[in-house]
C-alpha cells in the first residue's frame, strides 16, 4: 500500500480520484481516501513548526538571555495534535511500504511534509510527486513519473535554513526592542524592509517643495515642447502664437500595439481590486480563498501568471463555461481561437501553482451565493482571464510637431483599429478628428496658458506598495543580488496582506481610505533600525545564500553563522534611541519587562501576555493577534482573567460594565474573530444575582 501526502483537503481528493482512490474511510471526523492500493490524505497547510522561544524555556523576557539560539527542534502547532495523530496512525500502518510526498512543489512544501514526516519518527522510504497543476492529466503524468524523494535534500536544508534564520531575527530583535524602549514591537526581516520603504516616501513627501510651471496649448492640443516658470513668459508665447499660420514640420504614423494583460498572481489580484474597488490585500486574499474553496477559481496563494501546458484544454472548457457570464464574448473567443502564447502558458514561468482562473464550474455560478467582496474578486478574474485570452488591442499613432513663431508644438493622437481584449477594457484613445500631412499649413485660432505644479510623490497604496513588494529587485543597486529577488520579491503573495496588516495592527502605520501613512512610533522605530537590517539588499543576500544552499554550493552552517553575526550586531551596539514621549505611547501597545502569559493563542497557539494597553501575541514575527485593554461599551478595561477565559471558552460573562447612560449591567460576550482583526461581540445580558433578602 502507498500512502499519499496532500498540502491541503481538495487536492487530496483531486488525487485520490486520479488514482483510483475512491473508497471513503472515516475515522471519526476525519477522513482518508483508499483504493487501487492507494491511501490518500492530507495536512492542514503547517501542522509542525520549530516552535516558539518558550518551547525552548525562554519564558522570561531578558536582555541577558538574548540573543536566543535555541537547539531548534519541531512541535506540532497548537490546536493539530489531533490531526497529527492521525497521520501518525496511518505513516505507520503496517501495511504502508511507500510514502509519496504530494505537498505543494517548493520549498514550503517540502517543510511541510518533511516536518510532519520527522516529527512522527517515520522510516519508511519516500517518493516526491513533482507537479505545477492540478489537472487530472498532470497527476497522473506525475504519477507515472514519481522521484526520488533525495533530489530535493538541498530544497529542504534551504528552507529550514529560512525558518530558523526568520526565527532567529524575529524574536530576538522584538524582544530587544521590545525590552530596551518598554514598548511593544514586532521586528521581523521583511518588516522591517516594508516599514523603511514606508518611512523612505514619507520623508521624501515631507521634503517635497511644491514649484509652480505653466504650459502653452494650441487649439488643437499640441503642447509646447517647453514649459515656462512664470506665467508672464507663457503668456508672452500663448500672444505671439495666436491668429498665426504654421505648417506641420513632422508627421508620422505607425502602427502599435498593447499586449493583454497577463493572468492573475495573487499580488496582481490584491493590486487590481484595490485600485478599482478599494478593498484591502487581506480582503481580497479572504474572498478568493472563499471563492477557491466554492470550487469557483483555482488556488489562490500563487506567483505565476501563467498556466501549464497540459492545461490548453481545460482553458477552453473555462470559457465555454463562461458563457453564461457573457455569450457574445466568449463565443466571438472561441471563433477567432484563444491565444494561448507563451504569455499565457509557459511551464518556465510556474513554480508552486498556476495563476488564478476561474475553475470549469464557475457556470454555475450564482451570485446570490456569494457576499460583495466575493463577487467584486470573481469578476476581476474572469474579466483578466478572457481578456488574457484575447487578441492585442491595435491601434494607429501619429505623431505630430509644428513650428510657431521658433516654438515647436507636439502633438500625438492615438486611432484604434482593432480593439481586442480593450474592447471590454474601456479603450479612450481617439484620433479620427485630427489627422494632418507633413507641409500642411495649419492656422493657429489661439493658444491658451495652463497654470501647472509640480506634485510629490504619492503616498502609498496597497496596490503601489505590494507593486514595490513584488519588484523589490528594483531597489537593489547590487547587480549580482538583484536575480535572487526577481522571481520571489518580498515576502510571498500569501504573506504580503499580513505584513501590511501586521504594520497596521503594530500602530507602525495606518491606513487613510486607501493610502498608507506612517505613524509618529513607526517612523521613531524605523530610524532606530540599523540601515543593514531595514535594507532589501538583506532579503536578497539571504536568498542568493539559500539557493546556494539549495544547488548545493555551501552549507547551511554558514548562512546560519552569518544570520547570528548579524542579530548579535544589533544587540552588542549601543543604546536603542526610540522616542517614549507621550503622543508615541499612544500610538503603541507596550510591553512590561516579564509580560505575563493569560492563554493561548487561537490563530498560532503561541502564548498570549498582557501589555499595558492590550493583550497580545507573543510570536512578534509570524502573528498579530491582539485585543485592546479598553472597551467603551463595558465602561472599563478588560481583566486578564476574563481575557484569559474568553481564549479557553470561546465567551465570558463580563459583571460590573457601566453603559453610556451610567447603568450597570453585566454580559455575556464571545469571541468575535474575523480572521482579520479580533474583537469581544455583545451575545446577551446575563441574569444578576440577587440577593437573598434579610428576614424580619
């Protein structure tokens, strides 16, 4: 019997029918699929991780016992023990001679299986199924052409090289700077980048001195080729140019054409629904999981743009689907035949999964099933998909110049000819009024001045900001780093939401509608960082260590040396000089030197310990769990006993609140997790006690 590993529920049932798998055999509430001598089940994503400073008796917060370079070892993550056990149960039945590692191809799917693997003590030889989509037709060819489990020892040693490096320079240096300035932060590499860019634009907007310049136009939108300082020079041109004959000294035409865009990432995803519709990185991400666990598009956590080969087919039954989102579309598609150019497929371009598209059973597709944000996300990928699909938008572009009284006037007019994928994608562009030859005379009616600024950079968005997270190679000088980073970024399309997010919940930034502004505590946190370790140029000398590591060119001893040199860096400087004045404590939750620990964590199991102005997570780096001490509703702060039974309970019974009309009452209240943000939610009031009156 062979037994498959799957990262997740739905592939694990994609591969079980692809195997012959199809007996279903509960255990309980779980489950496992068996056939054709095959067993088939799954992990939840992670369900072993090296664990947090308090699984190796770091309990107390102390500068003495800093930096932490723990042995590192795994522990099963808070809440999956059961689920541990029963891959347990099934590693090590006695009728399982093989194990096939069926977990996402990469480097976080290897250390999620071989986490699990290690941790359970199996022995048992192992076969790696290699696939970048989940077609039936790409399972089975992987099947048929199963590798050795060995080939990727490298791809494991680099990415437990990046857990414990992460590890190691997160927890260290929030508890440093946590401890040295009585105030809560959260340090973390790619953090701490984020937050410096952040930083970097405030400062050049702050910097940014606003200069006024004018501008010259003809009647028939030519631009004068240079601009003026004073309005009196313009208006001096504007004069001399009105009621004049020129001729049109150049004119050329040339055909062009705007390439359709490429397929979702999840990056470009969260930027195209932020632009149009303002919804956050993280909103998106939680409505495309959704839609992706209604079956209604495809895994949603990826980096391509494109898909695989083996996939042509299934594109095409996709737009047939579709045709009841849009026939005349999708039938004019199929007429002219889908493009389907490297653009669109290309196995070069895939690594972990294929780009978001609708799945073959988006026709059925009701969107009474589905809440807004769902159906904002599921329309933007089938608007992309088909017009991916679609043939380049063309168009005709003249270019123009004219010569009036020794000023030179330009003008350019765009003519579509064929409107391709912009036929669904608001194409503007216009030319079929203005149309000139070159020696054409031309008589200037007037000229008119426009009063111009010269305008700051912009803050950021969500959707500039990732743009920057996902080009950080862009930033980096080093031409020998700048491949390490191209392909990745920084951070993954499944961390960057939470970064942002993470900064927000910190208090090192806020978000204004949809722009993103640093905080007065951000900005002093930043400034107190080392250059070297809020740079991009970090990411990208980790990464060219880890593919090192990975091609086998070092060992991992050294890029875990070089890691600990740093963070003992930090820690051996001189004092940390971040602002505590009052407006800053404000803006931070912080931290007392031994926080006490009143539960656990329910999105990552760490321990939860209470600061002074809320309770919060202590894994700075990975969780940002949090609950603020004060509720307006309740009159007073919460109590860590009643925090610490609401985290065992799912609810608690809060006595002794005061309402805004000065009553008394008391509540029951539970647990109110949106995934994004934590809050208490009022359930009802509870009965009071009364007193037993005095006898006569």
């Amino acid at each position: 019997m062979r037994l498959i590993l799957c990262e997740k529920p739905s592939v694990a049932l994609t591969t079980a029918y692809c195997v012959g798998a199809t007996e279903k055999v509960s255990e309980g509430k779980r489950f496992y699929w068996q056939g054709n001598g095959y067993i088939v089940t799954n992990a939840i994503g992670h369900l072993v991780s090296i664990g947090y400073p308090e699984d190796y008796g770091y309990k107390k917060w102390s500068l003495k016992d800093l930096p932490m370079i723990p042995d590192f070892k795994l522990f099963p993550i808070n809440g999956y023990g059961s689920q541990i056990a029963f891959l347990k149960n099934l590693f090590l039945r006695n009728d399982v001679t093989e194990i096939i590692n069926a977990c996402d191809a990469g480097r976080e799917g290897e250390c999620i299986f071989r986490y699990i693997y290690e941790y359970i003590g199996c022995k048992k030889p192992v076969k790696r199924l290699w696939i970048s989509s989940l077609t039936d037709e790409a399972i089975k060819d992987g099947m048929n052409n199963l590798m050795d489990s060995s080939v990727f020892d490298n791809m494991y040693r680099a990415g437990y090289a990046r857990a414990k490096s992460d590890w190691i320079f997160g927890m260290n240096l929030s508890r440093y700077y946590s401890l040295k300035t009585d105030q809560h932060h959260k340090s973390g590499r790619v953090k701490n980048t984020v937050l410096g860019i952040i930083a970097e634009r405030e400062a050049q907007i702050s910097a940014f001195e606003k200069r006024p310049y004018f501008k010259v136009v003809l009647d028939n939108g030519a631009e004068c080729s240079r601009t003026f300082d004073t309005k009196e020079e313009a208006e001096a041109v504007a004069d001399k140019c009105s009621g004049k004959e020129t001729v049109v000294c150049f004119a050329v035409g040339e055909e062009k054409k705007e390439n359709r865009p490429q397929l979702h990432s999840l990056t470009s995803l969260q930027r195209e629904a932020n632009d149009i519709y303002g919804m956050t990185a993280a909103a998106t991400l939680r409505a495309a999981q959704s839609l992706y666990e209604k079956k209604l598009l495809t895994y949603p956590r990826t980096d391509s743009c494109c898909i695989s080969e083996d996939m042509k087919p299934y594109a095409e039954s996709v737009v047939k689907c579709l045709a009841s989102y849009d026939k005349e579309r999708t039938d004019k598609l199929l007429s002219q035949g889908l493009n389907l150019d490297k653009r669109v497929v290309n196995n070069e371009k895939i690594t972990d999964h294929h780009a978001i598209i609708p799945t073959n059973l988006i026709g059925r597709l009701d969107s009474s099933d589905l809440n807004e944000e769902e159906k904002k996300v599921v329309l933007l990928v089938i608007n992309r998909f088909l017009s991916a699909l679609d043939m380049p938008y063309t168009y005709l572009e003249k270019r123009y110049e004219f010569e009036v009284e020794g000023e030179i006037f330009k003008l350019t007019t765009k003519l579509p000819i064929e409107l391709g994928w912009r036929a669904y994608n608001n194409c503007r562009d216009t030319g079929a009024m203005i149309s000139y030859d070159k020696g054409q005379a031309v008589l200037v009616n007037s000229a008119e001045v426009r009063e111009c600024s010269t305008k700051p950079p912009a803050h950021f968005t969500e959707a500039s900001l990732l743009a920057v997270m996902e080009n950080i190679d862009r930033r980096i000088d080093d031409k020998d780093l700048k491949p390490f980073v191209k392909e990745r970024g920084l951070g993954t399309p499944a961390t960057r939401a939470s970064i942002i997010e993470g900064l927000i919940s910190a208090k090192y930034i806020y978000r204004k509608k949809k722009q993103l502004y640093i905080t007065d505590f951000g900005k002093n946190y930043v400034n107190a960082l080392p250059e070297n370790i809020k740079s991009p140029e970090l990411t990208a000398h980790w990464e060219q260590m880890l593919s090192d590591i990975e091609s086998g060119k070092c060992g991992e001893e050294d890029f875990m040396g070089e890691i600990i040199k740093n963070v003992n860096d930090v820690i051996e400087s001189e004092e940390v000089t971040v602002d505590t004045a009052a407006e800053d404590m404000e803006d931070a939750d912080t931290a007392a030197e031994q926080p006490v620990e009143i539960g656990k964590c329910p999105w990552c199991g760490s321990p939860i310990r209470e600061g002074k102005k809320a309770f919060f997570c202590s894994n700075g780096e990975d969780c940002d769990f949090f609950i603020y001490k004060h509720d307006k509703r309740i009159g007073r702060n919460y109590k860590a006993a009643e925090i610490s039974e609401l985290l065992a309970n799912g609810k608690v019974t809060l006595r002794n609140c005061t309402s805004s009309k000065g009553n008394k009452y008391a509540a029951v209240f539970e647990l109110d997790d949106s995934g994004e943000y934590v809050n208490l939610k009022f359930v009802e009031y509870a009965k009071t006690r009364r007193r037993k009156p005095k006898e006569e």
